[in-house]
C-alpha cells in the first residue's frame, strides 16, 4: 500500500487534559498503527508514539492539536486517534468551559 | 574537576591536580586507599564523568536498570495483589515512559556524548522532564511532576543498588565517598576494607561518624561537595585529625601522609600502654571507663582499650542486619557473646532505639513529617509489645549470666518509665511461669536525653537504679538544632551554656538520689569536655573504645580540684563562644599532644 499523509485538528474536550493517563492511551492507540504519527500544538511537534513527547505536550483541556498522519494506514490512524481524544475522551468527564457552565 | 581527557594522556602523577578539601574531623587516623563512591537515589545526584574507555559499559547500566526496571513494574501489573484501577494505571503509564525509546535514547546520548555517569544522566533527564511539568499552569498536568520522580527513583535504584551490593562485596582497600551513610548501609560494609570515609553531609555525631570511631577507622565528614568532585577509583587521603580529605595527591603529599600514618600508629601503641593503668586523677580520685559498642564483635575492642564494661550496647544492629525481626534467640545469642567476653564486669543493655533517622529495613515505621519528635524508641516499643517483649525477655534470661543491666532509651516522662518497668514485670512474671531463671534485681536505668527528662531528673530518680545521658540527642533537643543538617550543624554544642547547666541539674539530682549517672554521648569521647564533666562531677564514662585510651590519658594528667574550679568558670559564662574557647585551652595546656 501506498504512504499517504492524512492530518486532523483535534480539541483535547476531557476535563482535566492531556495528562498521564490519556497519553498513554493515545500512545498506544497510535502504535497500533505502521503510520509516523505527529502531533503539534502550533509550538512544537513531537512523536505521537512517544509518551514522553505526548505528556511534555501537557495539553491542557481546550488545547487544539494537529495530528498528522504518514504512512500506509494514515487514514485509519487519523480516525481512531480523533475519536479517542473527541467522542471516548480518553474515558474521562467532559470538559465544562468557564462560559458555558455560566450560562 | 578534572577533564576526562586529561587522565586518558597519563600525565606523571605531580602533574595531576591535587584538591584538598576541608570538612569536620569525626574519627582519627590517616587513610590513603582508591575511593569507592556510592551515590543515593534520595540525594541530588553530583555531577560525574566517566573515562571515554568506559562509556559503553556506563550506556549498558542505563540500558540495564530500564530493563531491570520495566521487569519489576511488569511483575506489579500482572501481579494479582495489585490493586485495580487507578494504581495500575499509575504503572503502566510508568511502564510506558520506561519503553519509551524516545527518553532512553535521550539518556544514553549524554552518557555516550558528555561522557556522563549512567546515575547522572538519568537524574538530570527525568528531572528536566519533571521541571516541564511542574512549570505547567493546569494543576492536574503540573502535579505529574511526581510520576516522573518516581520513575526517576526506580531507575536510579537499580543503578546504585548495584553499585551498593559492590560494596557489600568488595575484596581491596577503598576509602567509601558518599552523601551520607545510612544505618544500613553501613551495617552491611565489609571492615576489613574500608580504610576510612569521606561525606559530604554530617556533623560530629552524625552516624557516619559514630559508625567510624567504633570501629576505628579514620573519617571526614561535612566536606559538602566531596562526591561532586571525585573521578571514580582516585586516590585519596583521608585525615581524620585534622578534618582534610585530599583528592589526586601529588607525590611529595602521599610521602608526607605515609610519614603521618606511621607517626598515628606509634602514637596510638604508645597510648595502648596505658591499658592496664587505673583511670586516676592526679589528686586520686577514681574514674570508671566504659565502652560504647554496638557490634558484639566490638567487646573485644573494648577490652583492648581498657574498658571497664559496656556502659551502652546498642542494639539496633540486630534490627537492621536482616530482613526478619529479631527472634529472642538472636537477641539471646548477642548478649551472650559480649557476656562471655566481659564475665563479671557490668554490661548495660538498651533496649531497641530505632525511629526518627534509623528505620528497619522491613520499613515498619510510616513516614512522619517529624521524625526526632515522632514515634522513636521507647515510643514505638510501647505501642509494639511484642518486639519490645522478645527482647526484654532475651535480657532478663541473659541477666543470669553476668552484671546485666537494662536501659530503657528516650524517657520523656515519669508515665514512660512505669509503664517501661510494668511491661518488664510482665516478662520476667511470664519467664516465672516458664521456670525460667532471671535476675529479677537487674539494675533497671533510663537515659537522660530529652530535656524534659533532665528538668525532671529529681523525680525520674525514684524510679531509676541509674542514669546515663546520652547527649547527642540531648543536645540536639535542647537547642533544636539537627546534628545531621550540614546547614545548621555548626549551632549544635555540647559547650552551650543551656546543655552545661542542665547537666549540671541532672547529676546534682542523682546525687541527691544516691543514685549514679554517667555520659554515654559523644561528648565523653571528646578530649575538651572531660575537665569540664569532671568538675560538674560526673565520674563515669562510657565512650568508643578507640577514644578510651586517650582519655584515660587525660583523667590521669588533671587533678578533680582544678577541674571544679574550670567548671565553676564555664557555669558563669554566657556564650556557647566564650566556654568552647576557655574548656579548649584549659584542657591543651593539660594534655597539648591530644589536640
């Protein structure tokens, strides 16, 4: 099969971020894939199957990241990852933003 | 510190940098060995390099203790007793960092690249990583700071409790370099080949130092940045008279200190001489010597110094040594070798003393925020009857054998004495109804080493058969000041004119009571004090056994008569400055060679 980049911006929506746990969740689901995985939160870009790069990230509820996806399985990587951190949220409590929870 | 480049050209050795560092003189003697430097995984690791010859095999340790590492954690997740949930997400995101490739490439790189130790490298990695976290505004992200000092603690003791077992099994002359020894650590070393210590933290009467003078090797100790700045296996002097440590000697110094070492050892036969010499002052008053020891082994020593008996025998070793608690067999056979050592002469045995900075191995004692007031010694002994009743039954069947006495450790109140002696009336009721022989008129005795206690003194004597003061902690609890703290260890002094007047309040009630009261602290192994404990009129002595002669040799030079008058000064002084500098120089025009 042929390498083919798929990229996607996600939120991090699960209450309390990107911290230990969820990193770990995220690294492993994106090495059930062949695929390099990128992850950048606009400052700096790190290895999505590392979990020291994924906690340094220390993505914080509401942060955008861009996930960007190279190899044979891109696609499918890409799906599973979005889904991961935006519908399961890592198995953790929504968010609340301070402007929502007001009204 | 030396550039790794410049050993690897094998300068001639009065070329290499010699450095001299200055730290506290704990325990006499001049050792010259290689070092062997241990590092802690509860310590800020020193900056160190390795040789470019010996970066693969340091990149392998690293390699090594991720292995050994994630091995352990796997062992916990897969482990049954391992609680669901949140615990085992704690390991296995901590599994995950140790599989990372990403952090142990980063490790190796500046092992293979700065020649940096594999301990180093790992500390200042994990640390950075911790520091990231820890600068994270979220509180939940930031607190994961934690996670990263644990795996940093993990990996490290893997490095260093290899490098520890090195030295419990080393078989050549070394002189140990470390942060600070623990209780353990020690208990483990192998005499025959330390040559002597070197620290960077402790006082006086910090536990390297005890350890040292008990077993007669020489040590430095408060030398602050000693493990910073010492290549692995370098050569080193270590002068335990006058507190110097020096790395990378230049020939002309080796010679010098070889000539030293020599002049040490003819002085210290000279002293053996006076072995067999009553310990008598010049106006002929008697003065009993005894021996601190802690090992049975050390009963000999003391016996050799000429002691008189065991005025203290520790007995935590049997509680640090193994992994198991005492049984009263272990404790039986201890009392019985020094029994059989000393016969007749009086041997004080003081009942398990562990808590605050010793702990046992089984790690029984929970952490506390304030360990020297928190459940210690006698405090724990009477909420765990059962250890504290194996052992009390071990010296009461021990007491049959020869002048057994006990010592109960850290009384800070009437309550604790009675409760301490109803416990041992339970005891020796139980070794009735076994038909099993005992002294029951041992001499039962409490140390004196809590200021409460020694404020109390007139009315714990209606309850004690003796006193013994037991003045480091007496010290330290006076002028809050903890003895280990590098960083305040220069307030604590026994000179303090608030430790003076309550030794002077503690034995002139025990004379009142007819009762006796000796120091079994450090401050009897001080050449300085004894002038002024004579004339406060303390009698009895109990100090490591390598001081024993030298002391001697100073009771024997002074009369008890201008003893008191050196006391009746000090007591009107009023800075802990002002007596230092007079008991100093009264006891040097006694005794100058002693200094």
């Amino acid at each position: 099969m042929a390498d083919t980049v798929s990229q996607s911006e996600v939120e991090i929506r699960n209450a309390n971020g990107l911290h230990m746990r969820p990193a770990m969740q995220f690294v492993d689901t994106a090495s059930r894939f062949t695929s390099e995985i990128k992850v950048s939160n606009g400052k700096t870009e790190v290895n999505g199957k590392s979990i020291m790069h994924m906690a340094m990230l220390a993505a914080a509820a509401g942060t955008k990241l861009t996930i960007t996806a190279k190899g044979p399985d891109s696609q499918q990587a890409i799906e599973a990852l979005k889904d991961l951190v935006e519908v399961r949220l890592f198995d953790e409590v929504a968010w609340q933003p301070k402007e929502k929870a007001a009204e | 510190m030396k550039s790794p480049g410049s050993r690897k050209r094998k300068l001639p050795s009065e070329y290499l940098k010699m450095e001299i560092k200055k730290g506290i003189a704990v325990s006499p003697g001049i050792a010259i060995a290689r070092s062997l430097v241990i590092d802690s995984e509860d310590y800020r690791i020193p900056k160190r390099s390795v040789l470019p010859s010996a970066k693969i095999s340091e990149v392998k340790r690293v390699r090594d203790a991720f292995k050994k590492a994630v091995k352990e954690l796997e062992k916990f997740s897969s482990g049954e007793e391992i609680a669901e949930g949140n615990i085992k997400d704690i390991f296995a995101v901590h599994q995950r960092f140790l599989k990372d490739k990403n952090l142990r490439k980063k490790i190796t790189d500046l092992v293979y690249n700065e020649l940096l130790t594999a301990e180093y490298a790992v500390s200042i990695t994990l640390r950075d990583i911790a520091n990231h976290f820890a600068s994270v505004q979220d509180k939940y992200i930031s607190e994961r700071a934690a996670d990263i000092y644990d795996i940093e603690k993990r990996l490290l003791r893997h490095l260093v409790g290899g490098k520890r077992d090195d030295a419990e099994h080393i078989n050549r002359e070394v002189v140990i370099v470390a942060h600070e020894l623990s209780p353990t650590q020690t208990a483990s070393f192998d005499r025959k080949f330390i040559k002597g210590l070197a620290t960077d933290a402790g006082g006086r009467t910090s536990h390297t130092a005890i350890v040292a003078r008990s077993l007669g090797i020489p040590a430095v100790v408060g030398l602050e940045d000693v493990t910073g700045n010492i290549a692995p296996t370098a050569t080193v002097i270590v002068d335990g008279n006058r507190g110097v440590v020096i790395i990378d000697p230049d020939e002309p110094t080796l010679k010098e200190y070889r000539q030293h070492a020599i002049e040490f050892e003819r002085l210290e036969r000279e002293l053996d001489t006076l072995r067999d010499m009553d310990a008598v002052t010049r106006d002929g008053v008697a003065i009993e010597l005894y021996g601190n020891i802690e090992f049975p082994y050390e009963a000999e020593m003391v016996l050799d110094k000429g002691g008189q008996g065991i005025g203290l025998y520790r007995t935590e070793f049997l509680y640090l040594y193994s992994q198991t608690e005492p049984t009263e067999e272990d404790h039986y056979k201890a009392y019985s070798e020094v029994i059989r050592i000393f016969g007749n002469r009086p041997i004080i045995i003081r009942t398990m003393d562990l808590g605050a900075d010793k702990f046992t191995q089984s790690k029984r004692f929970t952490q506390e925020r304030n360990p020297f007031l928190g459940l210690r010694s006698i405090r724990f002994c009477l909420q765990n009857l059962v250890l504290f009743k194996t052992q009390l039954r071990a010296i009461l069947r021990a007491s049959v054998d020869g002048d057994v006495r006990i010592m109960f450790p850290l009384i800070s109140s009437l309550h604790e004495v009675r409760q301490a002696k109803m416990i041992l009336h339970d005891v020796m009721e139980d070794l009735d109804e076994d038909g099993i022989k005992y002294n029951p008129n041992m001499p039962v005795g409490i140390m004196i080493e809590t200021p409460s206690a020694a404020l109390t003194a007139s009315i714990l004597a209606g309850e004690s058969d003796f006193f013994s003061i037991g003045t480091n902690d007496l010290i330290q609890y006076t002028l809050a000041v903890d003895r280990g703290n590098e960083r305040v260890s220069t307030l604590y002094s026994g000179a303090d004119p608030a430790v003076v007047n309550l030794l002077r309040s503690v034995i002139h009630d025990a004379n009142k009571a007819k009762i006796s009261a000796s120091i079994c602290g450090e401050m009897a192994s001080e050449p300085e004090y004894i002038m002024l404990l004579l004339g406060l009129g303390f009698r009895i002595f109990s100090l490591a056994p390598p001081m024993i002669p030298e002391i001697k040799k100073l009771v024997r030079s002074v009369t008890v008569e201008s003893c008191n008058i050196i006391a009746r000064k000090a007591l009107s002084m009023n800075s802990e400055r002002e007596i230092v500098n007079y008991i100093r120089s009264a006891a040097m025009k006694v005794l100058p060679e002693v200094f």
